[in-house]
C-alpha cells in the first residue's frame, strides 16, 4: 500500500503533521522533491521538531529516505540528525544515490543571484539554501551526486570539472571574490569526509531497489512532498517556483517507483483553510489594501503561527481559492483531502472563500496557464456563516460531528467542489488535535 502526501496550495499546508498522523501505519516515509528549504514542524508527546530535510516520520522510528528527486545538504542532515540523536531519537535516514548534493558554491550562487535580481520583477523570494543552482546543475550534468562522494577519486574529478566554472562566475560575471566554496582540496577533504560517514552507516541505497524490496515484503511506503501544487516548476505560478515537482508525479519520477504504484495508492492533498504564502507572486484572494483587511490578514497571521518554518519570515494572508485547489486536485488526482487550520477561523467576523475567478468579465473557475494572467484575476468570493471558538481538544477527542454547525458546512463545500472525501480535519499543531475521519492506509 502507498499513500502519497501533496501540498495543494503554496506550501505550508500542514503536510508534516498529517505525516506524523498517518506515517504510525507507513513503514517507510520517502521525501521525493526538494531539499532543506521545505520546513516542517512535527509535534511528539508535547515536544516540537523542526525538520528542514530529515522526513517527518523519523519522529516515530520509521525508515526515512530521501529519494534521488531531492537535493541533499550533508552539513543540514547531519546537524538534524545529531540534534534528534541528542533529543533520544534514533532517526534511521537512508540517501538515494542518485540523489544530488548541494555544495558550498551552490549556496553562494543562489545568494548572489538573487540579490541580483532584487532591482527587477524576477526576484522569487528564495530561501538562499543552494536549491535551484543545485536542479540547474543536474539538469546541466555537472552536479555531485550522494554516490559520487562514496569514491573519493571520483568526487575530486566531478569538483576539478565544476568548481572553476563556479569560481568563473562569482569573479568574472557577478565581479566578486570567491571564497572556500570554491577550494577543491578542503570540498574534497571535507566531502570525502561526509561519504566516508554515510558508507560506515550504510545510509545509501539505490532507491528504486530498496523500495521495491520493501514493498514485496509486506511494508507500507509513504511518499511525502515537500513545498505545495503552485511551487511546483511545471504546474505552478511560474517563475515563482521551486526547481522540482511536489505534485504526485514527482513521487514516481523522485523514488524509482513506477507511476502504476503511485496511482494504485492513496493520494491525499492537504488544504489549509486558508492561504498563505512565502515569497513573490499573484495572489488574488490576498487579504490587502485596506485596514480591515490588513488588521485581518494579521490577527489570523498570528493566531495560526503563519512564519516561515526555515527563514522565519511573516506569510502573506488570503482566502481560500477554489480554483487554485481545482487545478492541484486534476494535476496529481486526489483521491481525498485533508484539511487543516480549521481552528483558526474560528472567532471571525467574516469568513470567504475565493470560488472563482473573474478575467476580462468572464467567471472561471480553475486557473490561467500563465502567471501573468493570474495576476490580472479577480476573485469572486463566496461567503459563509461564522462559528465560534469552542474546545478544538474535546472537538477532536468527540470527532466530525463536535465540529460547529458552519464549519462543517466549509468542509463540505470543499468536498463537494473537488468530489473527494475528507480523510482528517487539523483543528491544533498536534497530532491529537486532529479529527480522524478515514485513514488512507485503510484498504
């Protein structure tokens, strides 16, 4: 059995926790896209772990892979790692050998590159951790792969071949001085260093064959994206984007797995109840422009903790947006949704929802296939009757039907819009504060 986890927005939807809630049945939790810029909080027995790379279900003793779709920090996952090891963890993480490694330079570039394009409408708002040089370096086959550091003569010719274009680039094209990252011997040294770690742990593996002996004998796989539907490189809102897929395809594409094994799981988008969002880019249902609607945008800003997990910076607010969650249930087939952040909308003088969108006075209901189109879409709200803050603790230990009057009527519209079932309702950041409904893993 495999269930596969999907972001439906723009990241920030909650995924981890759903992870933690349903990873108790998965034997393995594979990561399939992205790398230590996709934050994630996992609430344990009351204690909180911020992960950045290691998967969620390291936090319950399952086996965590990182599949070959990832982009790897060694410096990052051995410093999560060490963490949870001093907090009494024993995370058991393997690394897909095809699987490539952001270096020292990649990290460097990105910086650079960005600041670059501060003064321009092209600047993506990333988190400066070596993501999208990395992808640019694997699609341009001159990236450093896990198995590549396990053969040290190896790794050096890959850094003799690569290093002095990046050191070209820092000095020649953006006129600065490249520093260490550019040093071939200590990358060596310190790289070497890192395979000889992951070799005395047996942390690599060729992922499609661990996961397919896994799954013969019996184990539960589930696959779990990183970022969300609108940061993906191909179906998101373009270039505000990361450099992978965190739509269900990904899965296939980032494990080794056939898209026959993803299909014939389980694949559950998670929604939070309303939007957020990191970085640049459209946004039609931003709360914005007026007081009330700024004041709005940061009471609920608070109140649901909407600051980015790994750069710490304030999310942007807004309603739901139906044709943003049409468009991510078609792209990777969700077969049910879970929905969370419930509680926070709770309270309110008002609640909306974007249904559709209105574009050169015609009503639609999915999105432009262009960003910029996106961005000259209105939206068209649709509003729905308020519920009171009540006991979300006793909510979630009583189930769906504890859930005020109103907000099952929310729930229901979403299920209704997208034809899927509802699996879970997050009314709290921990896994008890969660409704059960269905579990995926159920056959």
């Amino acid at each position: 059995m495999t269930v596969t986890i999907v972001g439906s927005q723009l990241g920030d939807e909650g995924k981890g926790a759903l992870v933690d809630l349903w990873g108790g049945d998965a034997d393995i939790v594979v990561r399939y896209q992205g790398g230590d810029n996709a934050g994630h909080t996992v609430v344990e027995d009351g204690e909180e772990y911020k992960l950045s790379l290691v998967p969620s279900g390291a936090v319950r003793d399952k086996i965590g892979v990182l599949g070959n779709g990832c982009v790897i920090n060694p410096r990052t996952l051995f410093s999560e790692i060490d963490d949870l090891r001093e907090r009494g963890l024993d995370p058991d993480v393997r690394l897909a050998k095809r699987a490539h490694v952001i270096m020292p330079y990649h990290r460097r570039l990105d910086n650079i590159e960005e600041e670059a394009k501060a003064d321009s409408d092209l600047t993506v708002g990333t988190t400066g951790r070596g993501i999208g040089p990395t992808y640019e370096d694997k699609a341009g086959r001159r990236g450093i792969r896990v198995g590549d550091l396990l053969d040290p003569d190896v790794l050096r010719q890959r850094l003799e071949y690569v290093v002095p274009q990046k050191k070209a680039l820092i000095e020649d094209v953006y006129g600065l001085e490249a520093g260490e990252e550019c040093d071939v011997e200590a990358l060596v040294e310190e790289y070497t260093e890192i395979g000889r770690r992951l070799r005395e742990d047996d942390m690599a593996v060729n992922c499609g064959d661990f996961l397919a002996e896994r799954r013969e004998a019996g184990d539960n796989v589930m696959f779990e994206g990183a970022q969300g539907t609108l940061i993906d490189i191909d179906h998101g809102s373009y270039p505000y984007v990361t450099s992978s897929n965190p739509t269900a395809g990904g899965a296939a594409t980032g494990t080794g797995v056939g898209p026959t094994v993803v299909g014939q799981g389980e694949v559950v988008g998670i929604v939070k109840s309303y939007l957020s969002r990191v970085g640049e880019g459209p946004m039609p249902t931003e709360l914005k422009g007026d007081d009330r609607d700024e004041e709005l945008a940061e009471f609920i800003r608070e109140k649901g903790g909407e600051f980015g997990t790994v750069t710490g910076r304030p999310r942007r607010i807004g309603w739901l947006d139906m044709p943003m969650l049409r468009h991510a249930a078609r792209v990777s087939g969700f077969t049910g949704i879970a929905v969370n952040h419930l509680d926070v909308l709770a309270g309110l003088d008002e609640v909306k929802v974007g249904h559709a969108y209105e574009l050169e006075g015609e009503e639609r209901l999915t999105m432009p296939a262009t960003t910029e189109r996106w961005g000259e879409c209105e939206p068209v709200l649709k509003e729905f009757d308020t519920w009171p803050e009540v006991d979300w603790a006793a909510v979630a230990e009583e189930g769906y039907d504890a859930i005020p009057d109103a907000a099952q009527d929310y729930l229901e519209y979403l299920s209704d819009e997208l034809d899927v079932p509802i699996y879970a309702v997050g009314v709290g950041p921990g896994r008890e504060q969660t409704v059960h409904i269905e579990n995926p893993f159920d056959d």
